[in-house]
C-alpha cells in the first residue's frame, strides 16, 4: 500500500506491505524517487 503526502514542494511516499526491497515495492519506491519523492520504507 502507497500513501502518498504532498505539501508544497514536499513529497514524501510511505511504501508498506511489498517490504520495499524486493519486487513491486522496490520498483514502485525507485518509480516515486525518480518523480521527486522521498521515500519511507
């Protein structure tokens, strides 16, 4: 699951449940941080 908290210049993007490191979380994680957003793992 994506939440995703964008506040002015600010975006940051909380992956949970893919564990970030392997398969769709890590791909979507390196997708949003190459569209600007920090991500929290």
């Amino acid at each position: 699951m994506v939440y995703q908290v964008d506040k002015q210049t600010h975006k940051v993007a909380l992956v949970t449940g893919g564990g970030g490191n392997r398969g769709i979380g890590r791909e979507t994680s390196r997708q949003l941080a190459l569209r600007g957003y920090h991500v929290l793992i």
